[in-house]
C-alpha cells in the first residue's frame, strides 16, 4: 500500500508555490493538491526559502511565484531561479498588472503571468497549460503585452544574425500566434519531441530560457 502511493505521488507533477500572504498561500496549496495528477510539496514566503530549498530538494516542473515578496522581490530572483532549476516553468502570480512588470517578467524568463484575481480555476488552468507547452496569461494580461510589443520600435533593416533555420523562425512565430507544442507540431506535420529539439536549438542561439523569452525577444528584435 505505502509504495502504491509512493509511485502516485512520484507520477505527479511537483508544484511549489512562493506568496507571502499566509491566507492565499494556503488556498492555493490547497486547490493544487485537489487537481487530478498536481502536487504543491513546496511552500515558501520567500524567494531566499525557495533557494534555500532548491540546494537540497529536486526541482519542482512549475512554480508559483509572488511579484511583492519579503526580500527579494519575485522579478528580480527570476534570474537566481533560472540558475537553480533550469527546467522550471515559473509562472507569476500577483496582483499587478502594469506593463512594466509584465514585460520584465517575461523577459527574464517567465513562463506566464496570472493575476490572482484570475480566480482559482484559471489558475489551475494555467499550471497545466504551461506542463502542456503553452504560456499562459489571463486576456488583461495578453492585451498588455501587445501593446508593450506594438509600441517597441523595431529595426527592420538591420536584423540582429542568430543563425536561426527557417524551421525554428517557423516555430517561433506559430509560439507568438499562441500555440503550443502539440499544436504546432499538428500544423507543422512533425512531431513534438522534433519541435521540442529544434526549441532547445532556438534557446541556446537568443540565449534565453523560455518560451515566452524567445517569442519577446524574436518580437523586440525583429526576428521574426
């Protein structure tokens, strides 16, 4: 009985979530660990804990994190966590919802950005999208986006040279379209483990760590 629940619990998705709010942290905990196939085995105030955490623990596949946090705010340890758990998808979860911080959020390599107000289903909904290949973020929060794109001006005439083949520009602009993995390997009639390989080629040549990294780089320089 004991090592049938050990296989369960080893077949589900970890999920660690960083929020100082005492209140929402446990809601969150709570509505994660009733999702079918989720985990929330981590829970942390701080993003010093979670590092902390992550010296001794196996990375989590997604994390929750809180931009307005004791310490080191959820923006700024974006980088630090990159470092730590390269393979993380870390999703933003706050109340803030100012370009600004969007745009620098999905710069330094977040995987999506929910609002808390978003409501507990959606958030569920976006922990699996992301395990899924997408990057979710609620419409406010897209349109925003948009809008911080539409505004960059971009140089046409001289294109940063990354080397890219025409399959990876491909891919990255059916990822800015909003697809996922499944879905672009559908319409590209290739397979998803050939999408993820020529997505690992367009990270090591933008030099970044995210889906949403690429497709903001590849739109602020005109790649694609």
């Amino acid at each position: 009985m004991e090592e049938a629940m050990e296989d369960k619990a080893s077949q589900q998705t970890r999920v660690w979530l960083v929020e100082d709010n005492s209140s929402f942290r446990t809601s969150v905990q709570r509505v994660v660990n009733q999702l079918d196939g989720l985990v929330c085995d981590g829970s942390f105030e701080s993003v010093e804990a979670a590092f902390e955490a992550l010296e001794t623990t196996a990375a989590p596949t997604v994390m929750l994190l809180d931009v307005q946090l004791p310490g080191m705010d959820g923006i700024s340890a974006l980088g630090k966590l990159k470092e730590l758990a390269p393979e993380t998808h870390i999703l933003i979860l706050t109340v803030f919802d100012d370009a600004d911080k969007i745009f620098r959020a999905v710069c330094a390599g977040a995987a999506g950005y929910i609002l808390k107000t978003a409501g507990m289903d959606e958030i569920g909904e976006a922990i699996q999208q992301v395990v899924d290949g997408g990057a979710p973020m609620t419409p406010k929060v897209a349109k925003k986006v948009l809008s911080v794109f539409s505004k960059v001006e971009l140089n046409h005439d001289v294109k940063p040279d990354y080397n890219l083949t025409g399959r990876e520009q491909d891919i990255l602009r059916l990822m800015a379209d909003g697809l996922i993995k499944k879905e672009i390997a559908e319409r590209l009639e290739i397979s998803v483990h050939t999408v993820s390989t020529h997505l690992r080629s367009v990270y090591e040549k933008l030099h970044v760590n995210t889906n949403t990294g690429a497709v903001a780089k590849a739109l602020r320089e005109g790649i694609i």
